[in-house]
C-alpha cells in the first residue's frame, strides 16, 4: 500500500460514470454494514433528527438521489413519477410566467402545461426546437417568461436541440432552463455540464430500466434552486415509495451495461430498416435506443406492423430490457406533426438478429 499524502497516485481521480453508476450511494465500507442500502419502510422517525417526516425524507431516497446526483453533476431529488416532477416543476412558474417548450415534447408535458395555462396559471409558447433562432425569438417575444423547457432528443420525433446555444440566450435573458433528460440519461448527455440549471428524468424509462415501476427525478446544481425544489415537495407530496426507490436504485446499477447494449442494437437496427421498402425514412439521432422508422403504408402498415410480430411488444413507454413499440399518433394527445405512420421503437437487450428476423418477417408481409 502506498501511504506518503504527497505519492502522487493518492491523489483523487475523478470516477467515470460507469463506476459512479456501480458504486454511489452505498453504505459506508464497515464491518457489518449491507452492501446496498436497505429499504427503510417507515412515515415518520424519532424527533429533533434531520428527517422527522416519511415526505420530507427517507434513507432509501438519499441514496438513489446521491447515485442520481453524481452522475448528473447536481443534487437530486426523487419524485412519485416524471410527471409528478414535471408539475411540481411548473408549479414553481409564478403566475402569469411563460414557458417556451419544444411542440414536440413528451405528450404529458404538452397536456400539463396546457392544463396550467387552461387555469390561467402561465402560459406557453410552442417552439420548433431544431429552429434555434425561432426558439430564441419566442423567449425575447415573451417579457414574461420565466423558463425554457427542453427535451433532446424529443419524444418521439427524435429531434435535437443546441443546448449550449438556447442555454446561453436563456440565460442572458434572465430566463431558467429545464432539460428533460429522459431518452439520452446522463450517460450520453449532462445538461448541467452545458448550462442547464435543471435536469428532468422519467426515471420509468431507462434509469429504472425494467419496465416494472414508476419514478422521477430533478437534479439541479444551484443550491437555491434545489431548496425551492424541495420545499414544493414536501408541500405537493409527490414523493415516491421506499421499495420503488430501491427498485429504481437497482435498475441504476446496470444502466451503463444496458444503454450499451440497446444502443448498439438500436444503431444496426436503424440501419437495417431504413434499407427495407417498407420505411420511408428511420429517425434516429445516432445515439440512444429508441428509433422512429416511418413506414411508407401510413396507418394501416404501422397498424400491422405492431401486431404481426412474436418478440417486439406492442406497448407505450420505453427504456426497459425488452423491446417494444407503438405507433405514436394512435394517442389523441400527440402532436398532428408527428406523421401517422411513425412506429417508435425502444430497442432492447435482447440478440439483434432475433429481433431484426422478427421485425422483417412482418415488414416483408406488408402489401
Ligand atoms: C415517460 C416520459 C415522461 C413522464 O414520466 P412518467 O414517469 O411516465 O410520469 C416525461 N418525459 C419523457 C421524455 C418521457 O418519456
């Protein structure tokens, strides 16, 4: 063992995410300590501590938060679902505050903000957010806004925003930035590292991974912005249950493992199908794994599609082990932009030759 403080290989390298994944968050290296930290059921603990109450926190959630935290470059905070961290997020716009959010945002962010301003809380302005001009225009056009919503990649029409570049006009305008971080997770994209004050997940998706629960997080670096975060939490009550934080702790453990895998084979899926005559055109932004083919016969071939295959599931959401699909404008609440033969596809773990011969038997049956 080396011992001397000034041997230069004592001194700290900073971990790599894989590892940060594998290992934050866990009980200190004492004898008789869990190796993971243990699911503490229970509302309320002994007076004058620092938790007191089963909202304002609990042990379980701490260490999902810190292994969340790390890995973004914040602190974090978990909540009951993305959406309950998206609403608790909004509720914090002061009356009358605008938002400028991507028109192709996650469906529910769409419907919640219209809910909001429906009830005159805010109102929103709807942004191409590939038009980084348009985008900047919209937030100089509104005196009143108050925060910038991102998503990059965009669910489901899978498109990218230049977050250093909105980051910034946002900033000089006095204006906050959220990026919903749900499709890249902070393996292959940290918002906080390019400017964003704060990171939204659906931790339902590949975080957790396993498609078996629900949950969310916030991550923010500004110590202010986390103590406002908080306190709307513990007011709104939106906070998640031990045992689904544990699940989703779990689930962070292997996320590096699995994002890898899936998107090596959402990459050689994307470039298969768009070869096939069947699809118009596949998007995919080059990383991640969810894929977005547009088939040539609209509806009734996207309809076919998700039900002639055996392995592909057709099922909403995304992010789990397994691969499943939809086709997207079968939603009332999807934007009539995304085109109605778009499938999206969240690519799995599974052998990629399996699920190519299953996705072909079926493209190959469409007349
Ligand atoms: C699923 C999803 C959400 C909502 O998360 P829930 O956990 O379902 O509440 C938000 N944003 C994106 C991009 C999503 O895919």
């Amino acid at each position: 063992m080396s011992g001397s403080p000034n041997d230069p290989s004592m001194t700290p390298r900073p971990l790599h995410p894989a590892t940060i994944a594998v290992t934050a968050g866990r009980p200190p290296h004492e004898p008789d300590e869990p190796l993971n930290v243990p699911i503490t059921m229970t509302s309320t603990y002994v007076a004058t501590g620092d938790l007191e109450y089963g909202r304002y926190g609990n042990p379980t959630w701490s260490a999902f938060e810190e292994a969340l935290g790390a890995l973004e470059g914040g602190r974090a905070l978990a909540f009951a679902s993305g959406m309950a961290a998206a609403t608790t997020l909004l509720d914090l716009v002061g009356q009358d505050g605008g938002v400028v959010a991507p028109r192709h945002s996650y469906s529910g962010t769409i419907a919640a903000l219209a809910d909001f301003e429906s009830r005159g809380r805010l109102h929103a302005t709807l942004v191409d957010i590939v038009d980084t001009a348009a985008v900047i225009a919209a937030m100089e056009a509104d005196e009143d806004c108050a925060l910038l919503w991102l998503e990059s990649p965009t669910n489901p029409a899978l498109e990218i925003a230049d977050i250093p570049a909105l980051v910034a006009a946002a900033h000089r305008l006095g204006i906050q930035v959220v990026v919903d971080n749900t499709f890249a997770t902070p393996l292959l994209q940290q918002p906080i590292a390019l400017g964003a004050d704060i990171v939204l997940h659906s931790a339902t998706k590949y975080i957790a991974g396993h498609s078996d629960v629900l949950m969310g997080a916030l991550v923010t670096a500004h110590e202010d912005v986390y103590a406002a975060l908080k306190g709307r939490r513990d007011l709104m009550g939106a906070v998640p249950g031990p045992f689904e934080t544990w699940l989703v702790l779990r689930g962070l453990r292997t996320l590096h493992v699995r994002l890898e895998r899936a998107q090596a084979n959402a990459t050689e899926l994307a470039r298969r199908l768009a070869d096939h005559p069947a699809v118009e055109e596949v998007r995919y932004p080059g990383f991640g794994a969810i894929i977005a083919p547009v088939l040539v016969g609209g509806v009734d071939a996207a309809d076919f599609l998700v039900r002639a295959t055996s392995l592909w599931v057709h099922a909403t959401s995304l992010g789990g082990v397994e691969s499943t699909f939809e086709r997207r404008r079968r939603w009332k609440l999807e934007a009539t932009s995304i085109p109605e033969g778009l499938v999206r596809m969240s690519v799995g773990i599974e052998d990629v030759e399996d699920l190519w011969n299953d996705l072909v038997q079926a493209l190959d049956r469409i007349s």
